[in-house]
C-alpha cells in the first residue's frame, strides 16, 4: 500500500509532496484505487464519496454521519461500480465491529445489536457517580481531555449514537432504517442526583443503543439512558470505553470492548478496512438493504422519570412516586420517548432512564 | 459444503448413509477436502490430524489439548502440504478469538493476551460469591448442569487455560512457548473464605490466565488465581462466560465476551473456520514459530497466601497476617507458583491468589 495523495485543509511536513489541489486531482488520478474519507460530516463527504465510487475506487471511511444519512446510495453506488465499501472505524472506534458482524451473518441469523456507542457519554456518566461531580463540570472536563466536542450536542444528545445503532443495525439485520425513527433520548439532563437514585438501588446508569429483530421481521431500534445491574456487564464498563455486543443464534451473545475513539485506535481500523479490500475485492459487509420501519412499539420497559411537573406524567403510565422521582409500569419505548421529546418542551429539565 | 464422511463413536439418524469405517476411509477419499477433527484429548486425534494434512486435506479441530501439546508439527505439517489449519473454537468456545488475534496482527504488534477462558471454573467462582456456597457444592451443581467434567481436574487445576493461553500466546506473538513451562495455580482448594476475603476488600476471585511479551523479547505466561478490583472489567464476567483480551500498538486493549463452551456456540466456530478456508486457501493464523522460553521472573505482584503452616513461608516474601491470612510483598510469579507448587506436598490445603 501507498498513499499518493492527500486533501488536507492543514498541510504539514509528512505530506510533502502529496498534497492534492482539489478532490477532482484524486478522482482523476488512475493510480489512486482506493479513496480514505475522514473528513467527517455529510457535505461534501458524500460527494467525494460519490465521485469516488463513480471514478471506480474503493472507499474506506470513518466517517459515521456520511454512512448513517446516505446507506442506501453508498451500497448501490459501491455495487453498480464493482469496488468496495468499508466503514469498519465508523462504529466502536477501536473494536473490529462491524467485520465481526459481517462474519457471524455468514454462519448466524443476528436478532440483536447494541450497547454502549458513545465514549464521550460513558466518560461523564461514569466519572458522574465515581467522582460525585456534577453534570456539567464533568462535560468541561471531558472537552478539556479533547473527548468532547466544544459544541457536545451530537454526543450528549445521543445523535451519534443513533446513527451508529442505525449503521450496526442495517449491517446485521440486512436491512434499510429511516435515521429519523430511531428514537432518541441523551444525557442533556442527566444530573448526579439520577446517577445516585440509581447507585443506592445497585443500578448504574448508562446511555446506551438498542436494536431488535423479531421472529416476525419487525425491527425496535432506540436510544436511552438506561438503569443496568451488576449482572449485565455494560454496567461495568469504565471511562471512554465502548461495549458493543450482538446476539446470533448459534454464536448467542458476543461483546466486544475497546475505545470507542481515539487517533491510532480509529486509524488502525481505516487501515484493517484497507487490509481486508487488498485481500478480498468487491467487499461490503452486505449487500442487503431492504426498507424497513422503525418499531418501538412492542418494547415494554419500567421508567424513571424526574420532573418538576407531575401533571406532564399521564395516567396511562402508572407512575409513582418513589424517593423523590417517578417509576412507572411498563410503557413502550414508542410510548415513552415519544411523550418526553414532546414534553421537554414543558419542562426542559425533565429527564427519564429505562430501567433494565 | 457437504458433510461426505462421519467417523464416530456414537452414530444416529442424521449420520445415516455417512458413517466411515475408520479414519482411513476419510483420508483416501480425494472427494474430501477437509477434515473436521472434534474428538478431544491427544491420540489418536494427533494421527488422525497428521494423515490427513499429510494427504493434503485442510483441517479443523475445536481440540485444545492436541493444538497445545503438537502445536509446532502441526504447523510444519500444514505448511509442507500446502493446506490450511484452524482451531478458533479450541480457544474461547463462542468467541471469534484467534481469528481477531490474527487479524490484529496484521497492522499491530500485539503485546499482552489472556483472560478468563475457562467458563467452567469462573461459574464456580461466580458462584460461590453470589450464593456464599462452598466449592465442593458449586463444583457438583456444575457437574450435574454439564458445565464440569466428572474428573474436573482438567477445569479446577488451570489444565484447560494452560492450553488455551499457550495457543493464544503463540498466535499472537509468532512463537512456540514450550507448555510445561507456562506455571499453573488453579483453584481446587479455592473456599468461600477466600472469595469473602475479596469481596470484603471490593475484590472479586477470578481464575484467568495472563501472557506478555516485553520490549526485550521475553514472555511470561501464567496461569492463577487472582483478586480483581472493579476497574478491571475481568471481575465482572459472570456464570460460565469467558472474556479474552489482547493488547495491540494501535489497537489498545480488545476485550471479547462469550460463552466458553457449549455445543451450538463451540460448533459455530468449527463452521466459521471452514468458511474461512473455502475463501482464503493456505490459511493459519501465523506461520512464524519462533521456539521462545517462559519469563515469569520479572512480573511482580502482591499475593495472598492462605496456609495452616506459617512456617512454609519464605521471608523474602515480607508476608504480614492480615484477617486470617497473609498478603505479601511484590513476589515474581516464577518464585511465587514455584513455591507454591511444592509447599502443596506440606499443605494440600494451601490456597494462593495475586492481588491483582
């Protein structure tokens, strides 16, 4: 492997005499077989990715936002153009995910994926009970470290999550979900006191993506703080660590744990994707893609609520109080995150975990 | 694939029409390829391996003990007859193992393997603690379950994570450790005292096996008891799980979590390793061997020593009593396992684990 060219906003002096003048410099070059996109973002990402595909060169990307909004377009460009597509880098950061995935789909019907997505998340969670601090002085700390961003939404808001759920989810099951329907709710509003709510019960709170394929194809897909205890080892685990784990019906339950970002830890997996196109031409981990909604409704999980405004809670949830927040009967995560996304309106401060 | 001839002990409905005679019935039919070795122990199945890569056949087997005891002629075997040789499902049962030390290899050093990887053993641990039952009892439920061999000696003496952590090691470094020098402390004489030792302390006893290769070339590889905090996510893999890790340049720590043993899971393994072979021809994990000794002498630790003769203790190893027991100073694991092996003949009943 060579590289032979790089567009860069920044230019330093291991570059030297590679650096390109223009996307279109790289896409015309007939020594270039293979393009690697880790700029990040949808535009133009998927436009260099387009091209890319179009000019009959493979591409590797880390770039998790780019696959998540544009899978249907990437796989059939990819297919039409006989090259290859990987994005192994894009979920679990360090963790050979989405090709474990992609082996065990040769031998197993996958029924599960999920876990913990987002080190960002995991980092102030957990630094949020061990250290007694609060919210948002953890969140500084962790934009210090360079684990957040200055603009942390796609972290604390569970987007980034989401679209890794979405991409892990599309990957095993064979399928197509619309990024919009998968339900999300984050940590904006999560403050110590929930974490220690949990914490006297032995429950660790955690914000975590689920997805599900039932006997009868329909697919839940969600993401949601949730209350674990000690028996589930996502509980477990620490810092800006990953858990991500699927369910096949031979293998049963594997969980892989790694970084879940990281300079070198998400590199060496750009180069694994390389590695795997050098050795085997016209990969993807799948060709499937079939349409597929998003259905939470069936789900049915006791939640915690804390709000300032009892009357927001509906009857139908049969909450009660208990040590000063609410735990309701079992509601569906259609249900539940459909109520408190409408209901953060009302009361911005309101937050609400599964408990698991 | 086709399954064309089974040779086994046992023959029912669904082997009708594809019973062999004997072994030589497999190796001189040139309709077969490959040969699936699922016997256990070292002979014959180490003959029956030899003939049939000798006639040119790929092979793969689930069995620890011959890939253990026959590792480098196996390997020379594969590579004079230009066939492939897999045992994913010898190490970690369900878990996709050496296949992901393999493929780690190709871009990172790896540094460090080991873990949990007897689930036999860790559910008697785990069980002990969680139902404060004595060993003798938690070792016959594991009996009657199928988790535990009649004669366990295999689980409970660290026979079974010798073998695995030796393949692993080898794997992972491109060596051949020889496997009697790989020191093994199992947990036969473990006691619901010692477990509540720990857990008075926040620690948990796990058995697990643990191999590094230093800067220098050296290795060390042991198998022992250990009391494990809660910041290492070793301490809480429940039941009959295993959880196997490497460390790697680039990658970091990679944990996998699985089940270490049943039939649909272990068998899962054997399919995917024949899946292997069909896409990639000539295909082992590593063909370096480099023969390599066992360097425990540098890893140093605190132990816990629980013994009714005080006077086995060496004073180098600055032992002080402590609730009933004695904890030491940082002893080398060579001088520690050494020691401890030996004083069994004067204490049947002494009990040893690192404090890790």
């Amino acid at each position: 492997m060579e590289v032979v060219k790089i567009l860069s906003l920044v230019v330093d002096d291991e570059m030297a005499g590679r650096t390109a003048a223009s996307a279109e410099e790289i896409m015309e070059d007939p020594s270039i077989d293979t393009v690697v996109e880790v700029m990040g973002g949808i535009h133009p990402a998927f436009e260099y990715i387009k091209s890319a595909l179009e000019h009959k060169k493979n591409v590797v990307t880390a770039n998790k936002a780019v696959v998540a909004a544009c899978y249907d377009d990437i796989l059939a460009l990819a297919e039409q153009n006989g090259v290859s597509f990987r994005c192994t880098a894009a979920v679990g950061g360090s963790i050979p995910w989405l090709v474990n995935i992609e082996r065990a789909c040769r031998v197993n019907e996958l029924t599960a994926v999920g876990g913990i997505m987002n080190g960002t998340t995991n980092f102030i969670l957990h630094k949020m009970l061990t250290e007694k601090a609060e919210f948002d002085e953890v969140l500084k700390e962790a934009q210090d470290l360079g684990y957040a961003e200055k603009d942390p939404s796609a972290d604390i808001d569970g987007d980034d999550i989401r679209r890794k759920l979405l991409i892990s989810a599309n990957t095993a099951f064979g399928i197509s979900l619309p990024e919009d329907d998968v339900q999300t709710f984050g940590i904006r509003n999560a403050r110590l006191k929930d974490c220690e709510w949990g914490a006297d019960q032995g429950l660790t709170l955690k914000l975590a993506g689920f997805s599900e394929k039932k006997e009868d194809g329909s697919v839940s897909a969600y993401v949601a703080p949730v209350f674990l205890g000690k028996e589930d080892v996502l509980s477990a685990i620490p810092a800006n660590y990953n858990l991500v784990r699927y369910t096949g019906t031979y293998c049963g339950i594997q969980s892989f744990i790694g970084e879940g970002a990281g300079r070198f830890p998400t590199a060496h997996n750009v180069v694994e994707d390389l590695i795997d196109i050098l050795e085997t031409p016209e990969t993807f981990y799948t060709m499937k893609r079939t349409a597929c909604p998003v259905s939470n409704e069936s789900v049915l999980l006791p939640w915690y609520i804390r709000t300032a405004e009892e009357s927001l809670i509906p009857e139908s949830f049969k909450a009660e109080a208990c040590r000063g927040v609410f735990v309701t009967a079992r509601v569906s995560v259609k249900e539940m995150l459909d109520w408190a996304v409408k209901s953060l309106e009302k009361d911005n401060k309101l937050f609400i975990a599964a408990i698991g």
